[in-house]
C-alpha cells in the first residue's frame, strides 16, 4: 500500500517513498480503487511505565529503609517488606497514570494519511 499524506508534516521516511513512488511511476492510477484513511501514532508502552514505576519503587524503599533510624522491635528486612509493598503500589500506580496521560497526548498528536492499494 502506497500512503500519501493528508498532513503537511509527514514523517521523512513516508515522504521519501511517496516521491520516489510519484518519480518512478508513469502509470495513472486507477478509478475506484479502494482508499483508506490510515492513522500513525506512536503510543507508549504501558507494561514498560508500569515495571519502571515497580522499580522506582523499590529503590525509594530500600533507601527509605536504610536511612530510616529503625526499631528494635522490628528487623531490617520485615521494615523493607512492607516498605517494598507500599512503594511499589505508589510507583506502578503512578507509572500507569504517566503513561495513560502519554497516551492520551499521543492520540491528539496522531497523523492520517490516505493509504491506496498498489498492483
């Protein structure tokens, strides 16, 4: 399939072939042939927010943990058990919404374009 862009701004690697394909082809384009309109957008990977926000978290807990003066009652690991946990739920929590909020600004910056298929 062969795009054309109904956007000025096309992305280079789609105006380069829309050129090459204009310069190098002499056929005239046949009548009623079936056009799309194609949208392209570059979404952010929502697993990838959410394990960096985990990781994030468990970091802020394992400092929080350490510099934290501690108690008697309780050792280092079950304070860094219950750290992990509350830490992580934040930072997963938050990764998600970044990239819901990366999502959505995706949608408003996606591009059409008009996609006619070739021979």
């Amino acid at each position: 399939m062969s795009t054309s862009p109904t956007n000025s701004s096309a992305p280079a690697s789609v105006s380069a072939e829309n050129s090459a394909q204009a310069s190098s082809s002499s056929r005239p384009a046949t009548q009623g042939a079936s056009e799309r309109t194609v949208s392209y957008r570059v979404a952010p990977s929502i697993a990838a927010f959410i394990i960096t926000g985990v990781l994030l978290g468990l970091i802020a807990a394992f400092l929080l943990t350490w510099f934290d003066p501690g108690s008697e009652k309780y050792t280092f690991s079950a304070i860094f058990g219950v750290m992990a946990f509350v830490c992580c739920t934040i930072g997963a929590t938050l990764g998600a919404l970044l990239a819901l909020v990366l999502d959505k600004i995706s949608l408003k910056r996606a591009r059409t374009y008009r996609a006619v298929p070739e021979d």
